[in-house]
C-alpha cells in the first residue's frame, strides 16, 4: 500500500506542477487564490516534490523529504482555501494530499 500511495501522489503532484507551466484553468485558480506571481515557482516545487517522492524508493532520505514538503504545500493550501472562503467540497482535495504525504513523510521512509 506505501508503495501505491507513493506513486498516487507523485503522479499527480507531477501532473498538477506541470500544469501550473500550461494550463489556462490553473493560471486563474492561482490569480483566485493570490499566488499568481508564484505559480511557476508553486509548480516547480510540486515536481521536485513528486520526484523526490519516486527517488526515496531508492534513496529514503529523498522521499522524506519530498513527502515533508509537499504535505507543507497542502497545509498552506489548506489554510489559503480557508483564507478565500471555499467550500469544503473544493477543500477536501489539498486536505487527502496532505493526510497522505503527511503520512508518507512519517511512516514510509
């Protein structure tokens, strides 16, 4: 099960940073969110994040530290969703993002 949670969320940290470089719907969501200046950087991070996660199969100390630092983004995710008023609907994505590399970051390396 570690395993696949390593690779559910590393896959999609590593979808969602590229996107943050293409993607005209997740340039708009970063202007609603505040962060538009930060979007290449907040993308950037996501795919360091998500192959520090995949090299920590290998090299653990990778993935602890790939799984810390995303599970950080989704709690500042978490709060800045909180910050705009979204709903929990809207929330509860940056919330099992954070339980799971939270998780990963204690547990499975």
């Amino acid at each position: 099960m570690k395993d696949a949670l390593i690779v559910f969320s590393a896959l999609s940290f590593l979808f969602y940073g590229l996107g943050c470089f293409t993607s005209r719907h997740l340039k708009k969501e970063f202007v609603r969110f505040g962060f538009s200046g930060q979007r290449w950087l907040i993308g950037l991070l996501q795919i360091w994040g998500a192959l520090g996660l995949i090299g920590g199969l290998w090299f653990p100390v990778l993935g602890k530290a790939g799984a810390a630092g995303l599970a950080l983004m989704m709690l500042a995710g978490i709060l800045v969703r909180f910050k705009i008023r979204d709903t929990l609907l809207k929330t509860m994505p940056a919330v099992l993002y954070f339980l799971v590399n939270a998780y990963l970051a204690l547990f499975a390396y």
